[in-house]
C-alpha cells in the first residue's frame, strides 16, 4: 500500500503528515521556523526548516513500522500570498515577502490601471502587488523564477523551478475560471518570470534523487501541484458539498465556503477559487493566534478560557491585529490594531481578544 505525504508551511514552521490510501495517519512531524526579521524574510529558512521536519518525518514513520521508501505522492501547501524570486539554481535573489505585508501603493495604481474591477490582485497588499515590488528589487535581473512559499518548497523538492497551482497563483492574478495567466497581467509584470499553474494534485515531477536518498525517500515518488494553508485545511476537514464552511485558525483566520456562484468583492478582501464544477468563496483576516500569542501562553489561553462564558459580551471593542493592515473582511493596508483599553481582569481581556 503506497503512502502520500503533506507538507504544510505555516507562519511558525513546517508540519508534515504521512497517510495511507484509507486516509489514516500513520505518523507526524515538525520544525519551527527560526525567528526573522519580518522585513527581510529569508526563504532558504522555510527550506532548511522542511528538510529538518522531513528527516524526523520519515524517522518517525520508521518508529509506526512503515518506511519513507513506501511514499508514492508528495504535496506542499503555503501560506497564501507569501513569495519570493529565485534564480535559475533556486536561489533567492533577495527577501522573501510574507502573506500580511503591504503597503505597495504605487504598484497597486499600476494594476488599477489593468486588472477588473473585482479582481483579488487589486489593492496595496495584494500578492501581485508584492511580487511587483520583488521584481523591482531585483536590480540586477537576476531573477528566472517567481515562486509562492509552497512552490519554492516544492521546487527544491524537484529541482526546478517554474511550476506552481491553481490556488497559491490566484492572487497574484491567475484567471481561476482558465487556470491560466490573463493577458492584461503583462503590462504589470514579466511573464517569463510566472510560474505554469496546475490543478491541486496534479504530478508535476519526481523528486531530486539525491535529495530523496539524503531524507530516505523513494527517487520515484512523484511531488504533485499544492495548495494553500487554508484551503488544505478545507480539504481536511469538511465534505466537499454545497454549502461546507470552514473556519480555519491558526496564526491568521481564514473563512471558506463552497457555492455554486463565483463571488468576488475585493474591497472586503472575498475572492473565489474554482472548486471542480463549484467554487471556494473565502477570505482570510491578519488577526489570529498570532496575535494571542503577543499575550498570552498556550497554557494561560487554555486556563483562562475556562472561565468565559461565550454567551456573554465582553463589553470591550477589540479588533486584534499584529500591526496595522487587515484583509478581510475590511481590505485596508492602514486600520490600525485595537486592543485597548486592556481591563485589570486577563480572562476578560482574553474573552474581548476572542469576540474581536
């Protein structure tokens, strides 16, 4: 029975899965990204972070009886929005930028000027907007490739860059209704430099086989097309039926419900991922665990929350951001975060957090 393998690169670091054909997982594993500076994100830390998490992987598949070799299927899912440019060899040609930064205005009026009106890849932090300022900050064009967190990791699986999918190249501009690069994007950017997007699950490639001797990995297992951290969490969770909404929290908060209409409104930050016959209608917000985290521990949160009733108002107006910027379900790269005043008591202060 051959085994498939997930790897999901979150905002604190990579957590991988192994399961077999029945969907039964099998073993489990994790490394955390180092701290970085969020100016100046190094995207050789989300690799080095994978292989670590990779070579505990397949140790611990070992410890539940199976071995790395059985894996068949591979499959990467990033955050959203998070990129980086790359040269022929896979190398970063400068920072990486993450999913919640923005701030690109005078990018953003060049794509006013070219994308629908509804299209996702309008505004100040959109992902087309950042990958227009990687491309401007790549003085000596040096770059070949622009690659989404999860292509970059999938692409140092295979070798080669040049291959992303349907649901990571949506924002920077992918026409999900084609699954191809509209023909207005290249006023904006260097085609050359987008990656071929394919259908989630689709094979790509094998992977490298001195990699997948260096982890324990069959050189035939195939690394199949990606998708994102919050749809990925959809997959996991729900049947896929009209109607299915999943919330999904982890650093950030993400929303997804599959319809049969296509919804896009990008001044609250809602866009649609075609979904087979169906599509994802979703947003995701920058408030979320991370923000807790500025706070509290795990263990006060879980304390703490024992003491809230959730059907009482907290009397507080909270809106829990890192930083100022938001995406949904207000798009606005200025509202600045809300979190005072902070009361005496830390379990009402948790609960207005919560409500916020």
């Amino acid at each position: 029975m051959s085994l498939a393998l997930g790897i999901d690169v979150g905002t604190s670091g990579i957590r991988t899965a192994v399961v077999d054909e029945r969907g039964e997982v099998l073993s489990m594993a994790r490394s955390p990204h180092l701290p970085q500076d969020p100016d100046r994100i190094d995207a050789e830390e989300w690799w080095r972070a994978a292989q670590t998490c990779l070579l505990r992987q397949v140790s611990t598949l070992k410890d539940s009886g199976r071995n790395g070799t059985e894996v068949s299927r591979i499959a990467v899912d990033g955050t959203s929005g998070s990129m980086v440019l790359c040269d022929a060899g896979l190398r970063p040609v400068g920072r990486a930028l993450m999913y919640d930064s923005g701030g690109f205005d005078s990018e953003a009026a060049q794509i006013d000027m070219h994308a629908p009106r509804s299209h996702i890849a309008r505004g100040p932090n959109s992902a087309l907007a950042r990958a227009m300022r990687l491309v401007a900050e790549d003085t000596d064009g040096l770059a070949r490739h622009l690659l989404h967190q999860a292509d970059f990791i999938a692409a140092k699986l295979i070798g080669c860059g040049g291959h992303s999918d349907h649901n990571n190249a949506l924002k920077t501009g992918l026409d999900p209704a084609t699954g191809t690069w509209p023909d207005w994007i290249g006023n904006v950017i260097d085609t050359a430099l987008l990656p071929l997007a394919h259908a989630a699950g689709t094979p790509v490639s094998e992977i490298e086989p001195d990699l997948a001797n260096r982890i324990g990995l069959a050189s035939s297992a195939v690394v199949c097309a990606g998708t994102t951290d919050s749809i990925a969490a959809f997959l996991a969770a729900a049947p896929p039926k009209a109607g299915t909404a999943v919330t999904s929290l982890g650093s950030t908060l993400a929303v997804k419900m599959l319809g049969r209409e296509r919804i896009d409104d990008p001044a609250i930050g809602l866009y649609s991922h075609r979904f087979g016959d169906s599509w994802l209608v979703g947003g995701a917000s920058n408030s979320g665990g991370a923000v807790l985290a500025q706070f509290f521990s795990s263990e006060d949160i879980a304390r703490l929350s024992a003491g809230i009733d959730p059907r009482a108002p907290s009397g507080l107006d909270y809106y829990p951001l890192i930083r100022a910027g938001e995406r949904f379900p207000v798009n606005d790269p200025n509202l600045a975060p809300r979190v005072a005043p902070r009361p005496a008591d830390d379990t009402t202060f948790l609960h207005g957090l919560l409500e916020g």
